[in-house]
C-alpha cells in the first residue's frame, strides 16, 4: 500500500485537492491537519480518506511509514495576511516547512509545497519563477516573508527530494473557502455583500493611473489549482519554483460584475477609501508569469476565465452552500 500525504487538508485548497484525488481514483490519502476548527470539519465530509494525523504527530507518522509514503502535497501554513506574529510563522510556515523537507529528503519523497506569489511584494522585480530573483524579493508582511524565505533556503540545500515543486499561488478563489473568514475571496465577499445589502463595496484608487475598481489582480479557480498540482505529481518536470496564476490580470471591477451577472441582478458597485493602515502597501497589480509551466513543465491546458469561475463558483457551490 502506497499513500499520498496532504498537509492542511482540511482547508480550502487542501480539501479540494483531496476531492481531485478521489475523483483521480486515490483513496491511500493520509490527511495532515489540527483538525480543530469546526467550521473546516465540512471540507473533509464525504471524501475518502486512508486516515487522519495531526500536525504535531506528523513526523513520527512519516518516520513509522516512510517506505509507504509516494507523495506529500505540503500545503499546510498560517495564511492570514494580517498577522505580524512573526513567531507564528517561523513556527507553523518556515520550520515546520523545514522538516518536510528533510523528511521528504531522508525518505526520497516526491514534495510539493505551497509558496505564494505574496513573496513578490510590490511586484519590483516582476512576477517572474525565476531563481535568480528569489533572495532579492521584498515582501511586503510576515507571511510573505516566511514564505519567500522558505523558498530561499530550498534553493540553497544541497540535498534536496526525487522531485519538488513550489507553488507559488495567485489570488486563489472557489469552493470549501467558507471558513476563512476576513481572508476569504473578493468573490466570496462579493456574493455575501450582494445577498445583504444590494452592493458590492470595492477599494477607491489613490493612484491616477488606476480607475476605481481597476486594481488588477491575477484571479485562478481552485479546480485549476488542483489541477496543476496534480499533473506537476503525475509527469515531476524539471524541480523548481513554479508560478500558478492564469497569466491574466483582470480588474476587481470586472469580478464584481460577474458576481452579480451569476446571481442575475443588476450591477451596484460603490467605492470606498482604502484603509490607511494598508494602503502603501496595496498592490495595484499582480500577473504570474506562465511560462516555466507551460513550456518547461508542459501544462498546456487552458484555465477557466474569471468570467467562467466565478459564474459555476457561484452557481454551483455559494448559491446551494454546497462543497467540492
């Protein structure tokens, strides 16, 4: 018996990475999570799993079944943006990260890991895969930093796994992102805002190149995600950093229409100042830069148009409070 690890597996990528998995024929799939937020518990409903292990007893499970184990999905880390605990995430993103690795190293173990395009700070240097930027990038909070810092020190190991891949997410939106509360997507926040009050609210441009509402951002539906990581499993291309993003910036004002163009109502968008606490720091522009996926990984297969996400988001998941 030969199991796949997925690390977070109750959360929002994690969960639907797990339903890929299901659906891809794998059912050996050992869950790694804390378990103990009850709003996670209907993310993890209905799929089948191998077992349960909490994070803190992972690495005693790896070392007792390290022979067994043909993959592990890193995709466990505290994501909130807003948190500036840096003890947090040296703990729970950098050194634990850390010894998955190693893990993964003294087992020869397939890994992917989740890295985040919030290592790109302000975009100065583009948002471009390439490893010769890594260690000048300037994220712009704790988390970015601990995620660009765990690329830095990978790049720098000498031994390293069979295969890895960092996956550095976009703006990740679609289903089981229920419990993430203020950190959910603008297309989640759209939909609930339109259910209660009629309106969408979107951040007032303070730069005048930039319309209200025109801040781009490069949007990417969770089955697209999963689905990559799936197939970076399945072929293990050349190892490296890896951009995960349409390639296609599109306004927030654009989203919002499609929200409400799902939910067949009139478009009401109004405008509000951006905090102060936050707007230096506000990105007006994020765009992955595709092509190590495309042509060095052969990932040829087209994503869904934010128009077309957030249309069977939705449609299929918000409407009907139903998971994937």
């Amino acid at each position: 018996m030969s199991y796949t690890v997925v690390t977070g597996a109750a959360g929002f990528i994690g969960s639907c990475l797990v339903n890929k998995l299901n659906n891809k024929g794998y059912s050996n799939i050992i869950v790694v999570d804390d378990f103990q937020n009850e709003l996670k518990k209907p993310n993890l409903l209905h799929k089948t799993i191998a077992g349960k292990v909490h994070r803190n007893d992972f690495f005693l499970w790896i070392e007792e079944h390290s022979q067994e184990i043909e993959a592990v999905y890193h995709l466990g880390a505290r994501t909130d943006t807003t948190e500036f605990n840096r003890s947090i995430f040296d703990e729970l993103n950098l050194n634990y990260s850390k010894k998955v690795w190693d893990a993964c190293c003294h087992a020869g173990i397939p890994l992917i890991y989740a890295s985040s395009a919030a290592t790109y700070g302000m975009g100065e240097f583009g948002y471009d895969d390439n490893h010769a930027i890594v260690e000048s990038l300037k994220p712009l909070n704790p988390y970015g930093d601990s995620k660009n810092d765990f690329d830095k020190w990978v790049l720098s190991q000498k031994k390293t796994p069979p295969f890895w891949a960092g996956v550095k997410f976009f703006n990740v939106y679609g289903p089981n992102e229920y419990h993430k509360g203020r950190m959910a997507s603008v297309v989640f926040h759209a939909f609930r805002q339109i259910n209660e009050t009629g309106m969408v609210r979107l951040f007032r441009s303070h730069k005048p190149e930039f319309s209200d509402g025109m801040q781009l951002r490069d949007f990417i539906y969770v089955k697209d995600v999963v689905d990559v990581l799936y197939a970076l499993m399945k072929k293990k291309p050349e190892s490296g950093l890896y951009n995960l993003g349409t390639g296609k910036a599109r306004p927030f004002y654009h989203l919002a229409e499609a929200v409400f163009k799902a939910l067949d109502k009139p478009a009401h968008i109004e405008f509000i100042d951006t905090p102060l606490d936050i707007r230096d720091k506000y990105q007006y522009f994020t765009e992955a830069k595709m092509d190590k996926l495309h042509q060095k990984a052969g990932y040829t297969v087209p994503f869904y148009s934010l128009e077309e996400g957030v249309t069977e988001y939705v449609a299929e998941f918000l409407k009907e409070n139903r998971y994937f």
